[in-house]
C-alpha cells in the first residue's frame, strides 16, 4: 500500500506554472529521487508536501490521511534543505533533542538516535564544529528522533565536492534504510539520483515525465528528454520508410538507411538516439549495415573510459565510450566507421516542439 | 485539531498586532501633521497665508527658512559624497592597526548627543585659541559662506552630523563587492584610479546615492546642534521650535508638514527606484575615454597615500578636535574662569557652588537614562512584531520603505506632531513630560532596531531553518521562540543599543515634548542660551563619554 500519495497537485505563481497536475505514489521505506533540471518545480513540490507551500489543486496523503490542509507541523514529514539546516546556535543533542521537545515525545529516544548515528561523542559540540559526514547524520537523527517517517531532502549534497557527494550519498542512503525512512530526495545530479534511488522520478517544467526503477528509466526512456538527462545521446532524426516484423527501416537525415529493431508505423517522423556506450567503432566497414563513415574530431580521456566525438556527416556529431584498454583506441582527425546496433536503438516520436526545444534543461 | 488553529491564530494574530501597534505608535504620529493640516485648514489657511494683520508674513518666512535649509543640506550632501566616499574607501581597503577605533570614530557623529556635539564644534572653531585663529582668521556664529551664503559653522556640524551615512552605505557596498572585480580589472592592466572609475563606482553608486539621500534628509530635519550654533539664522526646523514656543501653533504645523513631505519626496521614490534593475552604461566618447585612462595611468600610485592621508585629516578636524577641544576646555573651566580668573566661571563653582548645576544636571541624566530605556523596551516589542510582518508578508516589502521615514522626518516636526496627537491639543491622553518623551523616541527607534533586526535575518538565511523547524513539529510561535529570535537575536541587541544611545541624545523633538521633565540633551541647549557655558562643557562631555560607552559595548557585542 503506498505511504504517501501526490494526486493531482498543481501550484502556479502568478504567470509561472510551477507544478502541472503531478501525481505518483511511494511506499513505505522507498528511497525517491526526484530528479529534474533547475525551475523544473522539484523545490516547490518537496514543499507542497511538506505543507510549507498550498498547492492550487490536487490532494496529498500520508498514510492514507489527507494532510493537504494540514500545517506542516502536523505532518510527519521532514523537510531538510541544502546543507541540512541544522540550527547554529544549539548543540548537537539539542538539535537532535528539537523535534522530540516540541512534539512532547519520549525523551529516550534522542539518546537512542545518537547512538545510531554513532555520535554520542560530539554531542555537546556546535554544528559548525562537525565534519560534512557528521552533520549529515546529525540531520538524520534529528528526523528520526522527531518521530517523522517521511524525510524531504531539497538538494542535501549540491553544495559538496564530487568524491564527498559519492561518500555522502551511500552513507545517506545506508542510514536512512536502517531507519526505516521513507525518503523524497530531490537533486539535478542524475548521477546520483542513479546510484542510490530505488525509483527515480523525472520532472519537467512542473509535469511528471517518467517515474521508475534506475535501470528502467535508463534503458527504457519514454521520451528523448529523459533520455538526454539521465546521460549523453547521439540524435538522428528521420522518416520510417518500412516496417516489419519488429524491424524499421528509417530514411534518416544526413546518413541514409538505418535499420532499427521496433515496429514504428509506416511515415511517421521519428528521432532516433543512441547511449554512447552503445555505439561502435571500428576501423573498417565489417558491419553489413548501420555502418557509417566519420572522422574523430575529439577525445576525451576519463580514466576508466574513452569518450569520442565523431563527425559523421556536416553537423551530425555521435559521442561514443570505449573502455580503456592500455592505450587510446583512436586519434583526433583518424577516419573511423560507427556501427549504430539496430537492438540498441531508442525510438522516440518526433517532438512536436523540436529537438533542441525538447532537449533544453530550461 | 487545537494545535492547527493555534498556529494558525498565532501566526494571524502576530501579524495583525504588528500592523496596529506600527500604526499606533510609528506611522499616525510620523503623518499626523498631515491630517492636523487638511482638517484645520481654513484656520491654517487665515493664519499663514491671510492674516488679517500680518497678511503672509508667515509664508514669506517660511520660504526664507525652507530655502537655507534647502541650501544648506544640498551643499552638505556634495560635501559629504566628496570626503566621505575616499574615507570608506580607506576604512574598507586598508588594513592597519586601530582599525576599530577609527571606524568608532567614523560612526560617532550618528550615537552622539547633537547638542553636545554642535557645542563641541562651536568650541573648536570659535574660541580665541581655536584652529582658525592659529591661521589668523576669526570664525564666528556670522560666519558667512560667500557665494552660497550658508553660516559657515551651520555647514560644518551638519557635513560633521551626515557624512557618516554615506561612509556607512559606501563602505557596506564596498565590503560586499568581491575583491575579484578589482582584482581582475587591475590584472587586465588597469591604472588604480580606472579601475575605480569603470568598475567599482558603478557598483557602488546605488549605495552611494541612497547614502546621500539619507544624509540629506538628516541635514533637512538637524535641529538640536543647529539650535546652537544657528546665531540669527534660522532654518525650518529651528523655526518649528521657535513658533511651538511662541504657541503659533498653525504655521509650525504648516512647515513640519512641509519638512516630512519632502522628506517622503526625497526617500520613497530613491527606495523603489533604487533596488531592482541593473542598466548598462554606456561608453563615454572613445577619445574622451582613453585620454581618460591616460590620465589615471600618469597619476602617481602614491595618489592613494595622498587620498588616506586628506581623510584622516577630514576626519581629525571635524570629528576629533571638537571632542579633544571640549576636553581641553573642561580642564581649562574646572577651576576658574580662564578670561577673568573669577572663580564663578568655573565649572567646579557652577556644579556644586550656589547654583547646584549638579543636581540639574544628574536629574535631566537620571530622565535621559529612564526614557532611553523605557523607549527601548517598548521598541524592541514593535520591532519583533514588525520584523514577522515584514518579513512573511507582501505588504514587508512597503513598510520597511515608510519605516525609513521615521529615521529622516525633522525632529522638530516629529516633536510638534507628538504633542499635537497625544497632548492636551489633540486626544489629550498624555501631558508633555517623561511619557511623551518616551513615545517620541520609539517613533525613531524602532525603524533602528527593525533595520539592524531585518539585516540579520537576511543574513542568516532564517526561511531554511524556519521551513526546517516547522517540518520538525514546530508551530509558529516555537519556531519564533526557539529558531527566529535566538538567532538574530545579535541584530536585535545591536539596534537597541544604538536606539538608546539615539534617544539618550536626541534634541529638536524632546525639547518640544519635554515639559518639565528635561533631558540631559536639551538641557545642553538650555545652558548654551543662559550662558552657562561651563556647565555646557562639562554636560556635553557626559554625554559623548557615555556615547564612546555605548559603541564600545555596541563592538564588543556585535563584533
């Protein structure tokens, strides 16, 4: 049965829509991220639920109560900003100590949540005495101890360093599994909204673009801007010329035939977009088809990977990933072939608004 | 369920007491004269502008007057933006010892006494062993400025009064401002004096310019220090005093009203306009431009020693000497009289000989001492009700804009309009004396201590941990209590104390509310116009000791 329900919610501030009738579900323990890209109402919604903003329509439920006119007080749902907004001038224990005072819950349960937290320690220090890794805990405690279930995080590790976010984040997901939270995490790394959700919810200038597993809304994106977000695409727009048997043939712009595996009807104008680790190079045409001669026009060293952009024909450019072997596969201005797989293809209808206005982050 | 309407009726009924108690206690008596003026017109009206005696002698004086004040505070303000701009400069940029101190120097002139300073002045530039004189020249109160014809000493203690604010605006533009700008200007080959031209003057022209207009309207409303250096000359706000006295009670209104509407014209239009937006600038012709930056290239680097220097020298004479001069002159009183040798004249004999100008004295501080506090008490309450209006309301955003009026209405005018309101003449709920006096000063003070509040809730970043506290099971009020006051509570502090330094010496408006309880501030005036002038030294000193008192708490708390 789901813990939390959004149905419906829309909220607009003046001319500004920031929210368009948005509606999912969430378990009991499930770790959400919400992912989008900035003003994509991500903010707005944490705080809809949390109570601190009034949504124009829709209702939530918590528990299957409805708590839409509900204080947020009267929620059990925390909301932690960036950085977690622990109060600077309280001690750790009274931080922790807050939620538990206010509410007149059982004072045991503060001592019990920073032994959990493994900080009994630092109890008596200032926040800004901690290290990153300890106020995090410090704020998960606090939650915990408040007797919230549901932990609203708005962008905790935006502000850090990228090894601190990854360390952060598995420590953050770890901890709030083992307290049995029930956790909407919002950030515009999708990266990490990746590596730690068990759903991950995509939003768009306030509307509901995918909601799913990691894996699933990587490999199975509904439409080209969730697949532009979650990771960087080759585009090729063209028109179905046949369709059979789960095969398409495309007359696609700039390159000619492609076959691609999927029936599509026949005529319609679609967009093709390949992940680069799904692309193939090779230095000569050994495919019977999909095999397309270009020149490399970019290498990008990143350790474990290659990433190289070839021109494959005026104004068509494909990003391409090659583990590293050893050495460097391929040079700047070297005349390769890009085998684009036919299984491998993602196929999107041609968006009514245009391609760079469907792939924009604003 | 009773918790959700508590919070609910808590956070409603904050606000709402907010909005009355302003109104009561801030905005009715800031435009009461407005009001007092519509409704007695035809009796204004006879009285300024149809006497059947006098005809519109009123109004031809009131022309005179408003046109020195006018005069007299426009010139002001160039002189301020000229000296005050290099000083912030050298308080921000420079690092040296004594920084502290220099910049308590700075802010002096807006904590002091104004009485007590404007006889400090007269002292340093008047006495026969003055800094004139050393140059052979004689000042007197009918020193004149040609030209401008503005009485020299006027001049000096209202540049001495105002140049603080555009320090004040100037050098927190400055501090913000990253270094980075200049950094980079200068790492682009940029001579000093270009880089301040074309990057920094544009970044701080806005606080430049609200700087100036605060000091103008400061300078339009000066009463207690004018009252004693003025001689003959009047300007508008002594002349509401004079005409309270003389009860003519019309055309003092008339002119106050007149003070506060330009001192709205002045403000509200700079405020709103001043915020949003940011215009490019445009390039001044190209040949003008770079025989510009040719110029600043060939100016010696060692322009900035001559500019440091220029301020400090600004700053000893027209803050500094007059206090060293005051402490002079009490050494040279305490005995005898120095001219005569009569032991009359001295402060010793004036104090504690027949004429027992002790007791006056310790009775007018032991009054000070009592309405400073009562009016600050009494404020920092409004203060924290409006801080939560301003802050979570969209109606905020205007009331801190009329509450920069209070800080500039004259204080002759906001004097006459207390007692218009609540004396005898009006509701006739207060007689002149310590209450009034109290409620004058939190007329002015709870803009001061809502503004440093309003600066420190800014700068905390409150809305993330209120949002956060109440998400943890606070209420409104909780989270007022627990998050919001202890948190700024530093601004809260600050803006009493400076409010009760404000109101320890505060002149123009508690003179006309006083009754018989007087001041300390006023008394100065007082001892001035009898010629008690040792008694004036000694009282001023008091009152600046205890002024360098306050801002040296002030510091240590606010750090």
């Amino acid at each position: 049965m789901a813990y939390l329900e959004v149905e419906g919610v829309s909220k607009s501030y003046g001319p500004i829509k920031a929210l368009r009738d948005v509606s999912f579900s969430v378990n009991r323990g499930e770790y959400l991220c919400i992912l989008g890209p900035t003003g994509a109402g991500k903010t707005t919604l944490l705080k809809v639920i949390a109570g601190l903003i009034k949504p124009d329509k829709g209702r939530i439920l918590i528990d299957e109560e409805d708590v839409t006119f509900l204080p947020p007080e009267l929620r059990a749902a925390a909301y932690m900003p960036q950085g977690y907004a622990l109060f600077p001038h309280m001690r750790v224990w009274e931080n922790i100590a807050y939620g538990t005072l206010i509410r007149g819950l059982p004072l045991e349960r503060v001592w019990a949540s920073i032994k959990m937290v493994g900080l009994a320690h630092k109890a008596y220090s200032y926040p800004h005495e901690l290290s990153g890794g300890q106020q995090q805990r410090v704020a998960l405690a606090r939650v915990v101890s408040s007797g919230s279930k549901i932990l609203l995080l708005d962008e905790p590790l935006s502000a850090l360093d990228l090894l601190l976010n990854i360390e952060l984040r598995y420590e953050l997901h770890r901890y709030a599994k083992s307290m049995g939270l029930t956790v909407l995490h919002v950030t515009h790394n999708s990266e990490e909204a990746l590596s730690i959700a068990d759903r991950v919810l995509i939003l768009r200038k306030g509307k509901v673009q995918q909601i799913g597993r990691p894996d699933e809304v990587y490999a199975k994106p509904r439409n080209l801007f969730v697949a532009r977000f979650l990771g960087e695409i080759t585009v090729v727009e063209g028109v179905v010329r046949a369709s059979i048997d789960n095969r398409s043939v495309v007359e696609a712009k700039g390159l000619g035939r492609l076959v691609v595996n999927g029936s599509v009807n026949k005529g319609s104008h679609v967009v093709i977009a390949y992940r680069p680790e799904d692309l193939v190079l090779l230095s000569s045409p050994s495919e019977p088809y999909n095999v397309f001669r270009g020149k490399v026009i970019d290498v990008e060293f990143e350790g474990l990977r290659v990433r190289i952009h070839v021109m494959l024909s005026k104004g068509l450019e494909s990003v391409i990933d090659q583990w590293f072997v050893h050495e460097i596969p391929f040079k700047k201005g070297e005349t390769v072939y890009v085998y684009l797989p036919p299984e491998k293809a993602l196929i999107f209808e041609y968006p009514r608004e245009g391609i760079s206005q469907a792939l924009a982050l604003e | 369920m009773l918790r959700l309407r508590n919070s609910r009726v808590q956070e409603k009924l904050i606000a709402w007491s907010g909005l009355v108690v302003l109104l009561i206690f801030v905005f009715f008596p800031s435009f009461y004269l407005f009001s007092f003026v519509i409704r007695l017109w035809p009796s204004v009206y006879i009285e300024v502008f149809a006497h059947p005696i006098l005809g519109d002698v009123y109004w031809k004086e009131m022309l005179r007057y408003l046109s020195l004040s006018l005069r007299l505070s426009l010139v002001t303000v160039v002189i301020d933006l000229l000296l005050g701009v290099p000083l912030a400069y050298l308080l921000v940029k420079r690092r040296f010892e004594f920084e502290g101190f220099l910049e308590d120097l700075t802010m002096l002139p807006l904590v002091i006494p104004t009485s007590g300073f404007g006889f400090a002045t007269m002292l340093a530039w008047t006495a026969s062993y003055s800094l004139p004189t050393l140059f052979g020249i004689r000042i007197g109160l009918d020193t004149v400025v040609p030209v401008i014809k503005i009485p020299l000493l006027m001049l000096i203690v209202h540049v001495a009064l105002t140049f603080p604010y555009v320090v004040k605006t100037v050098s927190g533009a400055l501090r913000d401002l990253k270094a980075s700008y200049e950094v980079i200007s200068s790492s682009l080959g940029a001579h000093p004096l270009t880089t301040f031209r074309k990057v920094t003057l544009p970044l701080i022209l806005p606080s430049m310019f609200s700087g100036a207009v605060l000091a103008l309207a400061r300078s339009l409303g000066e009463t207690g220090a004018t009252m004693i250096v003025a001689g003959v000359s009047t300007t508008a706000p002594i002349a509401i005093v004079r005409w309270e006295f003389e009860n003519k009670v019309a055309p003092a209104a008339f002119l106050g009203a007149l003070l506060v509407a330009l001192s709205l014209i002045i403000i509200v239009p700079t405020e709103y306009l001043l915020t949003p937006g940011k215009k490019g600038r445009r390039l001044l012709p190209k040949g003008l431009e770079a025989r510009l930056i040719r110029l600043e290239r060939s100016t010696p680097r060692s322009f900035a020693l001559l500019r440091d220097t220029a301020s400090l020298a600004f700053l000893m004479v027209i803050v500094v000497l007059p206090m060293l001069m005051l402490i002079y002159n009490s050494a040279l009183y305490w005995a005898s009289d120095p001219y005569t040798g009569r032991r009359e004249g001295s402060i010793l004999y004036q104090l504690f000989g027949p004429p027992r100008y002790w007791d006056v004295i310790m009775r007018a501080l032991t009054t000070s001492l009592i309405t400073a506090t009562l009016s600050t008490l009494l404020s920092v309450y409004i203060s924290i009700l409006a801080l939560f209006l301003i802050m979570r309301y969209n109606i905020g955003r205007f009331i801190r804009v009329l509450l920069k009026i209070p800080l500039v209405i004259p204080t002759s005018a906001l004097g006459l309009s207390m007692i218009l309101l609540w004396g005898p003449k009006g509701l006739h709920i207060l007689n002149p004396g310590l209450w009034l006096i109290v409620l004058t000063h939190v007329v002015f003070s709870v803009p001061v201590i809502v503004e440093t509040s309003v600066a420190s809730y800014m700068e905390a970043n409150l809305p993330i941990y209120e949002d956060t506290a109440r998400s943890l099971g606070a209420t409104f009020y909780d989270v007022m209590e627990t998050i919001t006051l202890p948190m700024i509570k530093r601004g809260i502090v600050a803006g009493s104390l400076l409010a009760f330094t404000h109101s320890l010496g505060e002149t123009g408006a508690t003179f006309i509310v006083m009754g018989d309880h007087t001041t300390i501030a006023p008394l100065i005036v007082n001892m001035v116009e009898s010629l008690a002038i040792p008694s004036a030294i000694f009282s001023s000193l008091i009152l600046i000791v205890l002024s360098f008192i306050m801002l040296a708490i002030m510091r240590k708390i606010v750090g």
